[in-house]
C-alpha cells in the first residue's frame, strides 16, 4: 500500500468522501493510506504504469517511472 498513492486513476463518483475540507484537516498518511474509500474499490494498475526503479528488474515496457528510493538527481 506505500506506494499505491503514486499514481491513481480516479473514478469520481467513487470519491465523494475526498472533499477539500476532509483533505484540509485529515494527516498526508490518511489519504495516501486510502482510509476515505471503500477498499473493495481500488483495483490493480498493471505494474508497467508504476514501475518501482530500484524495487522492480529493469522493464523497457515501463511506462511512469517512479524513484521511491531517490533518483538520479542524488549523489548518493
């Protein structure tokens, strides 16, 4: 689930809870855990979409990049 928030495809009628007043006064961790939707309805993202650098082997297939463990904007 840590990395679920990266990238989402929204369908806003399931989404009725996320208001700007729920997403002003609730903690990050609340809303990147997905606490305000039913979990029956989040479903799967082929892995091509949110290729884990680092996480996952090396895919020319990959389609969004993400560098949960830092990039190569780091020296380190």
């Amino acid at each position: 689930m840590k990395n679920w928030s990266s990238v989402i495809l929204f369908q806003n009628a399931l989404c009725k809870a996320l208001t700007p007043d729920y997403v002003k006064r609730v903690h990050g961790l609340e809303l990147h855990q997905f606490k305000w939707l039913d979990p029956s309805h989040i479903g799967t993202l082929n892995p091509s979409w949110d290729h884990l650098v680092g996480d996952y082997p090396r895919s020319d297939d990959a389609q969004i990049l993400h560098y949960t463990l830092g990039g190569s904007y780091f020296d380190d």
